[in-house]
C-alpha cells in the first residue's frame, strides 16, 4: 500500500471517528473549501450547506463503518468507492434511523500535501 492510499485509507477513519464524536470541525477540515456534495432528492451542495446540517444534527448519536471497496490514486487525485452502514439516533429516540449503501468521492491532495474530499456522490439509503 502507497503512503497516498495509507493517508486516504487514514482521512476516513478520522472522518468516521469525528463524525461519532460530533466533531464536526474536524470533518470540516478534511474537505476542501470547493467540496461538492451529491444525494439523492437534493441540488448539489458545498462545504457551507454540509456545516449548517452538521449543526443541526449535535446531540444525535451516530455509528457507523465504511469499508473502501476500491482506491486509486492518479496524481493529485483519487478516486474511491465506499460502502457505508450508518445509524443515527436522534436524542430522545430509542430506535436508530438506518441508513446502508455506496458513495464515489474524488479527493485531492492540497497544496500542504493532505488529501482531502473535494465530490462526493453518496448513494446511502434507509434499511431495516
């Protein structure tokens, strides 16, 4: 495994970790200010949109995993396919939402040499 796919590999456990947390400055800082975001039902939106949902969503629990099915790295990008199982529970609620599916996020390596998520089209969809 390359140092690039390591540092990917690495930026989605932190993601992961952050997200559990509810730190969502650090989930911030691994995207790029120009992060485009792509869901079902919803118009593209960018980094500003994805912080005021973060913001609306503190005092809800969320676990989850993401499993990389494949990583390329071209350069300064990459490429990769993710599978996520994620529930979310919101406080007050005995039963989590959950939610299962894949995502393809382009990431590129800034000008510091760190990757970071710049599109992410995410596929996940409520499950049993």
């Amino acid at each position: 495994m390359s140092d690039d796919e390591r540092a990917i590999r690495e930026l989605v456990d932190t993601w992961m970790s952050a997200s559990k947390s509810g730190d969502t400055a650090k989930v911030l800082s691994l995207m790029a200010d120009d992060a485009v975001f792509m869901v079902p039902g919803q118009e593209p939106f960018g980094k500003a949109a994805f912080a005021t949902a973060s913001a609306a969503q503190q005092g809800m629990r969320i676990e989850g995993k993401a499993d990389i099915v494949e990583l390329q790295v071209l350069g300064e990008w990459a490429f990769m396919r993710n599978h996520i199982e994620i529930a979310v529970t919101p406080p007050g609620a005995t039963q989590p939402i959950r939610r299962a599916g894949y995502t393809l996020t382009l990431l590129r390596k800034n000008t510091d040499g760190q990757w970071q998520l710049a599109r992410d089209a995410n596929l996940v969809s409520a499950t049993s």
